[in-house]
C-alpha cells in the first residue's frame, strides 16, 4: 500500500499528518516507510536534521 500526503500550502499540517499516519500502520502492521521529501520530519519529531540521515 503507498499513501502520500501533499499540500500546495506550506503550514496546512501535512507533516503532522504523514508521522501519524507512519505511526499508526508501524504500530498496527509492524511495517511503515516514511520519507519526506520537504525535509521537515525531523524537526517535527525533535530530532537533530542528521539523525534521521541515511
């Protein structure tokens, strides 16, 4: 399954959207892949931008 989240609009939540939604399918399906093309996850999530780096 792919779900994508987008928004034309920078501060519409999309962001927050697409970590709950990588939370609730990790939690309920033990699988989830969460890449984020704007660059904004870590910081919503409290991390430092090189932790999440590959």
């Amino acid at each position: 399954m792919l779900i994508s989240c987008w928004s034309t609009k920078g501060g519409s939540g999309t962001t927050v959207v697409a970590a709950a939604l990588a939370l609730v399918f990790a939690r309920t399906t033990g699988d989830a892949l969460l890449a984020d093309l704007a660059g904004d996850q870590p910081a919503a999530l409290g991390l430092p931008a090189d932790a999440t780096s590959p």
